[in-house]
C-alpha cells in the first residue's frame, strides 16, 4: 500500500496591530525556512478579530516588511501591485477589508474579519453536541467574581454559572430578546492535555487549570482561539510554528480540536526573545519593529541571519554564523531549535551587518550609503566637491571596513566633509613630544606631501610613503599629521584621509596646524 505523504502547510498568522515585531519576523521566517526546506505551503493570513487593537495600515505594513525581508509565501493575503506574476493564474479575491489587498488560494478568504459566518457555525456545532455553551453573565458579574477570585487567591475561572443555571427555555427567551452573549467551551474537568511539542518535547497541562474558555464574543467576532483552531484546521495547516507566549494557549486549542474530532497538527513553539539583561524584550530595551531596523540602515541579508541565530544554530562542532537565505534554507532544522530563551544582542547584530557590508561592492556600497548621508547636517553644510560621487565612492571606501549600519555613515569621520574643526594645539604631541619636534614633523609631511604628484595620489602610494618617512618612530611622526588632518584622537590612517581630501587639502590642514605652534 502506498501511504501519500501529507504535504508540509504552514502559516504565518500575525495581527494587524502594528509594526512588524522582530520575534515575529523570527517566526515567519522560521515558517519559510521550514516550508521552503520540505517543498511545503506557507500561508499568510490576518488574524484581525480583536477590533481595538486594530492599528490602520497595520496589514500593508505587515507585508512590507516580510516582503523586504525576503520573505515569500504561497497562499494568502499579497499586496494587490506587487503579486508575483506566476501568482495571477491562482484563485484571486479582493480582500472586502483591506483595499489594495488581494487574497490568494483556495482556502480563503484569508482575512478572519472576512470569516466570521464560518466561526459562528462551527461555535453553533459545539452547542448542538454539548460541548459549548451560551454566556449571558454580565461584566459587572464577571468582574465581582474575578475580584471575590483574586481574594481568595485563586485563580481567575468562569465559575460556570450559566451552565448550571440557565435553562433551555431561558436560553431560547434571551436569544429572541437578544440579549447580549458569549459562547464558552465546557473544559472537561480533571483530564490532561498532553501534545508533544517540536522544541519543547512533551508538554502537559491539567484541565482543572484552563478556564472555559470564551469562543465568540458579544460583538459576534470569535476569538482568537477559536479562529485560530478552525482557520488552521480548514486551511490544512500541517505544522503550527509560533512564539513561545502561545504555549499557554495551546492546550485550549488540543481541545478544540478534540472537541471537533480534528486531527491535531504538529506544533512548535519558538523561545522567548530576551534582552540582554535577560529579561523579556520590549520596547523599553530599544527598537524591537523591523522597520526600525531599517530606517537605521541594517541590511536585509544581515537582520535575517540575526534573527536566524536567536534559538537556532546549525549544532556542535560548526561555528559558521554568516548565512546567506539559501544556506539557511539547506542548514536550518526546526527539530534544533533551541529550548533557552535566545537573547536579542545588538553588538552581535552590528557585527553581523558589518559583515555584509564588508562584502558590498563599491556601486552597492554608494547606492545603499547614499540616502543615509544625504540626511546628515554634516553633509548638507558639506563644500560641493565633497559631496561629489567620486569623492564619496572614496570615503566609503575608507569606511567600508569599519562601517556597522548605515545610520552611522560619516558620523564618525565629518572631518572628511568640512574643516571647521578645532583642537587643542597640545592634542598634535604624540606622549612627550616637544612643539619644535611637533614642528619639525608636520614641515616634514608637508614635504614629502607636496613632492607627491596628483598622478601618484593614490590611496596605495601614500600608505607606502608615509610609512617610510615614519621609519621606526611611526607614532612620532603619524600623530601629529593625523590631528593635523583630522583634529581627531582615532580617525583612518593619515594616508587614507590624504587620499580622500586630496593633496591641497592636505597640505592646507598641515599648514593651519603649523601656523597654530607658531
Ligand atoms: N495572531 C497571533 C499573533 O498575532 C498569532 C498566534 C499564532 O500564531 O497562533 O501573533
């Protein structure tokens, strides 16, 4: 007997409730990277029942930010002006709750605000067999009860009063004076959930402790534990890859699906992000949406292989932490992610993105740098000639090395864009230096400088001559040409910043240093 292999579906299913956040990013990317390895699904759907929290533009912003990062799916909510072309032969919708989205597949609408007839069939299918009820409790009721709860130090549970007290008769007589309602799951009591969990391994909870949960609130939305179950369940969702703030709820979902007779899909759920105090990352530790990250100028290639790393690496013994998309895809296993909460380090984030700009050609280099430098007050009050493509192509070149965002371009070297800097006379001594030996040196520079021809100003020539004219005392005779160039304790090697500012300028800034010792 040929058994069929089920095909691999899974689903990134975030809430348009703001920016992108960078665990979320982690998940869609973990969902791709797992889709991508096992030619399997990823969906993309909107889990928008939760009305309040509803942010306008969230949706656009969501996909934006996945498609920036190079994130793709298959089926679900696209963009309506940038659908890729071999998508257009598939089954199309125009979402009705997004304008400019399209909705693709033939498992949607993808969109829950689309979908809330078929949650409201589904809550009705658990009443009619027992296994929900109707809740006419009153907030004010709910609320005295959670107080009188809190109390007594227990735990806040629906204490089922309108299972035990309300009748069928009642029920059909508040329905027709429509009164407002929840729908609840009767949670059996004294069983155990048990499911066995990608990256946790066996997890179990006991029923006593899962409340019964709402499934349709008053307003006719369901919640999310209810659309999420049936959404996963009618979209074939195979395998559930998620944050690990929804492992609590997912004994409500096992029961769920017990409740529906569906089968359970496989789940994994992803650690926690930590900040570096270990604590749970939020806003207060700094930028956690992704686009943050890219209005500071980290590269795309560079935040996926962060993220790729924060609970997984490719395991003992292989120490590679630069990934390309196509090596994660080959190298990643879900079945190694990690347990321990991974912490979300931006040093090693910044070292990583210098790493890809190490390999930036220069046209890559000035196209991505640009933007960035054209927002600098330094560059804007720039002389013409320094703002020059030749003469920028040069810093970059003097930057690349060093560079960690492109949000930090110039910022370190302004002495490139302008002169007006001042230093104190005494910043040109290297230690014990006397001001004639000062003198000396920088009349010596201006020599050797003036004798080199525009022809031989190069970045490689200058290097080698200056060091030669250094000769063993190299400190005695490049700082004080450094400050004289830079004003600067730390700066690029004097040669660079000749290279890069040129021979009269050059010369210039060592004969305003000359005349400050005299
Ligand atoms: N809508 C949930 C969120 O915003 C999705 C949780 C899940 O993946 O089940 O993260």
């Amino acid at each position: 007997m040929i058994v069929e292999e089920k095909k691999i579906r899974v689903r990134f299913a975030p809430s348009p409730t703001g920016q992108l956040h960078v665990g979320g990013l982690r998940s869609a990317l973990y969902n791709y990277l797992f889709a991508k390895k096992e030619s399997g699904t990823m969906v993309l759907r909107i889990e928008d029942t939760d009305r309040k929290r509803y942010v306008e533009g969230a949706v656009e912003g969501l996909i934006n930010s996945l498609e920036w990062a190079g994130i793709g799916w298959q089926e679900g909510v696209f963009s309506n002006d940038r659908l890729p072309a071999e998508y257009h032969k598939r089954q199309i919708a125009d979402s009705v709750s997004y304008p400019g989205i399209l909705e693709v597949g033939g498992h949607g609408p993808y969109v829950q605000s689309e979908r809330l007839g078929i949650y409201k069939e589904y809550a009705q299918q658990l009443i009619k067999e027992g296994k929900a009820y109707y809740c006419f409790c009153e907030p004010e009721r709910l609320e005295q009860m959670r107080e009188k709860q809190a109390a007594e130090k227990k735990a806040p549970m629906y204490d089922r009063y309108c299972l035990a007290n309300v009748s069928e008769d009642k029920i059909n007589d508040n329905l027709k004076k429509e009164c407002p309602y929840t729908i609840r799951l009767k949670v059996p009591r004294n069983e155990a959930v048990v499911f066995e969990d990608v990256v946790r391994g066996k997890v179990s909870f006991g029923t006593n402790t899962i409340d019964d949960q709402v499934l349709m609130k008053s307003d006719g939305f369901p919640t999310y534990h209810l659309a999420s179950v049936v959404d996963d369940h009618l979209m074939g969702i195979t395998h559930v890859i998620r944050g690990e703030e929804w492992l609590p709820s997912t004994p409500k979902h096992v029961l769920l699906y017990r409740a529906f007779g569906w089968e359970v899909p496989t789940f994994a759920h992803l650690p926690l992000l930590l900040s570096i105090e270990k604590k749970k990352l939020s806003k207060r530790q700094g930028d956690v949406a992704v686009e943050d990250y890219i209005k500071k100028g980290y590269l795309k290639e560079a935040l996926i292989n962060f993220v790729a790393l924060l609970g997984w690496n490719p395991g003992k013994g292989k120490t590679q932490e630069i990934f390309s998309m196509e090596e994660l895809i080959s190298e990643f296993e879900i079945s190694k992610v990690h347990k321990a909460g991974a912490v979300f380090d931006l040093k090693k984030l910044d070292w990583i993105n210098g790493q890809y700009i190490k390999k930036l050609s220069p046209e890559e280099l000035h196209v991505k740098a640009l933007p960035f430098l054209l927002e600098k007050e330094f560059f804007a009050s720039a002389p013409e000639d320094c703002k020059s493509e030749k003469y920028v192509r040069k810093v970059l070149e003097i930057e690349q090395e060093r560079l960690l965002k492109f949000s930090d371009v110039g910022e370190e070297n302004k002495f490139f864009f302008n002169d007006i800097f001042v230093f104190e006379t005494g910043l040109l001594a290297w230690k014990e230096m006397g001001m004639d030996r000062v003198r000396e040196v920088l009349e010596k520079a201006r020599e050797i400088l003036g004798g080199v021809s525009n022809e031989d100003w190069t970045r490689e020539n200058l290097g080698e001559i200056l060091l030669e004219a250094a000769g063993e005392n190299r400190g005695e005779f490049l700082w004080p040409l450094r400050v004289a160039l830079t004003g600067e304790q730390k700066s690029p090697s004097p040669s660079d910043v000749a290279w890069v500012i040129g021979k009269n300028e050059a010369i210039r800034r060592i004969e305003r240093a000359l005349a400050l010792i005299k």
